[in-house]
C-alpha cells in the first residue's frame, strides 16, 4: 500500500513540476496551441470559405492541426531539462524512469493535447460542424491526443540534444500517428452522415491502451541510452 | 551454441568468416539469377490478360519481400543490441537501413510503372502503397537518427528503440490503412492450397526472390565488413589487414 502511494506521488510530483515549469516559461506553452490555430485558419483560405465545403473537412482538418502542432510541442519536452542537468539529477535520484517518461507523457498531453481539445470546440463550430458530430470528434480527439503525447513522448526522448532535434523530431514521430489520423477523421465524418462510429473509437480506444502499456518503456530506454 | 555465437559476433571472427563465406554467395547468387532472369523474360507464358508487362512482377514482388525482410532483420538487431549489446548487431543495424529504404523504393516504383497500364493511374492511395510508403519513411527515419548522433554506439541504440516502436507499428499502419482503403489484388502466392498463379510463373518468381535474399545478403557483408574495418581502426588486426593487402597491391 505504501509503495502504491509513493508512486502515485512521486508521478504527481514529476507531473506538477513540468506543468508548473512550461506554464512560467509561458512561450513553450502558447507557440503549439497558436500554431494549431494558425493551421486551422489557413484551410478555408485555401479551400474554400463555403460553409458546406468546409462542413465535409473540418474532422480530418482539425485532426491534422492536432497533429502538427502537437509535433512542435515535443521539441521542448525534454530541451531545459537536458541542459540544465535536470534530468540527469532526475535519473540519478532514482526514479524509475517509466514513472519519468510516463510523467513526461502525461504533461504533455495537459500542456498542448488538453488546450487543443479545448480550442478545437470553437474552430469546429465555426466550420461548420453540428452539435453531435462535434462530441464524436472531441471524444476521438482526446484518445487520439493522448496516445500522441505517448509515442510523442518516446520520440522526443530518442532525439533530446541533438542537432535540429524539432525537425527531426516532426519527421521521426508523424509516420506513427498515421493510424490515429485515420480513425480519428474517419470517425468524425462518419459521425457526421449521422452513423455513431463505435468501430473507429474502440480503436482509437485500444491504441491508446497499447500506447500507455508500451511507449513508456521505449522512454525509459531512450533516456537511459541518451544520458550514457 | 552460445559458444559458437559468441565465436561469430566477435567483430574480427566475422570478418574473416564472411570472407570465406562470400565466394559461395556469389557463385550461388549468379547461378540463381541467371536461371531466374531466363525462367522471368523467356520461359513463363505471358499473362492472359496483362500479356507480358506482368513480367514486372519479377523485381516488383521480390523488392517488396525485402523490404519487409530487411525491416525484420533490423528488428532482430535491435533486440541484439537493446539485450546483448552485441557490436556486430550495432553494425548490422546501421548496415541494411540503406538497403532496405533502397529496396522500399524499388517496389514503390516498379509497383508505380505497373500500375500505369494495369489500374490506369501511376498511383491510387491504395492500401499496400501506402503502407509501403509508411515504411519508406520509416527507413529514412531509422537513417536520419543514425546519421543525427554522431557517437555511433549511442546512434545504434537508440536507432534500435526507434526500430523496435516501428516493428509494434507495421502490422497497426498496415491494417489500419486496409481497412481505410484498398484496390490491391489480394495475395496471389501464399495461398499455398491452391495458388493463383501459374506455376512456370510461379518457381521463376520463388528463385528470383532467393536470388534477391542473396544479394541483398552480400551487398550487407561488404558493408558489415568495411564497417567493421572501420569501427576497429585502431586494433592491431585491421592494421595488419590493411598493410598485407596494400603489400599484395
């Protein structure tokens, strides 16, 4: 039992501590969420700015927005605490280090997926989208953001210190969100010819499952070989 | 047995056991081949209805075998490394990327070239095109990590993290974009039962992959082995390598 509360803690105190610290270091925070928005703004510029156009795009939009811009949060996830040192006193400490990756993960997906989630409600009514798709999309979001934070995680992990680390960050981690893509936007145009896409949530449900039992490990195993 | 394997992953073991090996993969490769290229172009009957642009099939197939191939020998090095930090593994790894991003494209292309006159359209966002797309970016994403982290042993491990996470992923990218979207003709040789080819097309298919898993064998020792010459520059036995072949020069 005491052990159990131990690792709670000290996953809540990792959590809070990379929470706390990208909050006060506000620029981290608000570049990924400007840029989702950003993103957004530009499709109807490019495609058209007829509500019904939009209307048939506005899932697989708002779901690659999600993508690029929770693609440039990973550059900064591991960059202040790689030289600062943090992290090495962190590994040094004793910590398991899937307690640290988790809690990497985790903030993230407070930082930028939790945001995005939340701004996605006001873009995906202004394209148009009807009240019933929009639960599906946000529900779809919120599994498919969390499983991005996971994989997202053990990315950043793998490229922390290196030469032109956010692009080769982008470029590593985009070809394994391609499977949440492809649910997350087929679920929310399914939803909206009016079918509830419970094949395509479960899914999206069950990758996140494999994501939180796996990507942690691939994590601890980035950061241990990174610090060597 | 772990005697022996110990004896082989031994960098200076291997380099003088591949030397030996490599005569017999070579003779055995050109034979292979030349039987193959004459069973391709000359003794399978063309096809009823593709005539005989199906002989594409020829490159195209093999290609795509290797590239999942390679992309699996890659994970088993990876796991060598993770576990056993095995150097030769390490060596391995950094080895086959290329060929194996090399042979991606290949079955991207030749699968393109034949696709014009059968299907009309040099590319359609089918299933098995894009996954191998997927996996050509996969490949690259495994050499620009390498090439990135310029401590070679560091850049293998965590190349082989990176490998591992695409291995999970392949069957999920894979069956995730069947089921989004698929004009493929499903496989036509694994059903074993009975299968869907010819078999004068079939066994110069089957020997023509043999020939591929050949060469792409001996094109990765040669690679293996200057590596290795390169990682153990500063021993003894590759100085002495060196100098006796520059003395036969």
């Amino acid at each position: 039992m005491s052990t159990d509360t131990t690792t709670w803690n000290t996953l809540f105190i990792l959590v809070r501590r990379d929470v706390l610290k990208t909050w006060r270091e506000s620029a981290d925070l608000l570049y990924p969420i400007m840029f989702f928005v950003l993103v957004t703004i530009l499709f109807p510029f490019a495609l058209s700015p007829e509500i019904l156009v939009l209307k048939s795009f506005a899932g697989g939009l708002l779901w690659i927005a999600t993508l690029l811009a929770m693609s440039i949060s990973l550059e900064n996830l591991f960059k202040t605490d790689y030289s600062t040192g943090a992290l090495e006193v962190i590994v040094l400490s004793g910590v398991p280090l899937l307690l640290v990756g988790l809690a990497k993960a985790i903030a993230n997906w407070v930082l930028s997926g939790l945001p995005i989630i939340i701004l996605a409600i006001p873009l995906a009514l202004s394209l148009g989208i009807d009240a019933f798709s929009l639960s599906i999309l946000l529900l779809s979001l919120t599994l498919g953001s969390a499983t991005i934070s996971l994989i997202g995680t053990a990315i950043g992990a793998l490229s922390v210190g290196l030469r032109s680390s956010g692009m080769l960050v982008i470029v590593l981690a985009l070809p394994f969100y391609i499977p949440l893509l492809i649910f997350g936007a087929v679920a929310t145009s399914n939803s909206q010819a009016g079918v509830i896409p419970e094949a395509e949530l479960y899914f999206l449900a069950g990758l996140l499952a494999l994501a939180v039992t796996l990507t942690p490990w691939a994590t601890a195993s980035a950061i241990r070989t990174r610090l060597s | 047995m772990f005697k022996f394997l110990y004896h082989y992953s031994s960098l200076r073991n291997f380099y003088f056991f591949s030397e030996k090996l490599l005569p017999f993969l070579l003779i055995t490769f050109v034979c292979l081949v030349t039987y193959s290229i004459y069973g391709a172009l000359i003794s399978a009957p063309a096809d009823y209805q593709q005539g005989d642009s199906f002989r594409i099939i020829y490159v195209h197939v093999p290609s795509a075998w290797m590239s999942l191939l390679i992309y699996m020998v890659m994970g088993l090095s990876s796991v060598s490394v993770l576990v056993w930090k095995i150097k030769l593994a390490e060596i391995t790894l950094s080895a086959v990327a290329p060929i194996g991003a090399v042979f991606t494209l290949i079955a991207l292309v030749t699968g393109s070239i034949w696709g014009k006159p059968m299907w009309g359209t040099w590319w359609e966002w089918d299933a098995r095109l894009t996954s191998e797309l997927v996996l050509l970016f996969l490949y690259l994403g495994v050499i620009a990590l390498l090439n990135a982290i310029d401590d070679r042993r560091t850049g293998a491990r965590s190349a082989s993290i990176l490998c591992l996470i695409g291995i999970v992923n392949i069957p999920i990218v894979h069956y995730s974009v069947e089921w989004w979207n698929t004009l493929h003709q499903g496989p036509t040789v694994s059903k074993f039962s009975s299968p869907s080819i010819h078999i004068d097309m079939l066994i110069p298919l089957l020997t023509m992959t043999v020939a591929f898993m050949l060469y792409c064998l001996i094109i990765s020792l040669y690679r293996i082995r200057t590596m290795i010459l390169v990682y153990d520059k500063d021993s003894q036995w590759v100085k002495n390598v060196i100098t006796d072949n520059r003395e036969q020069i």
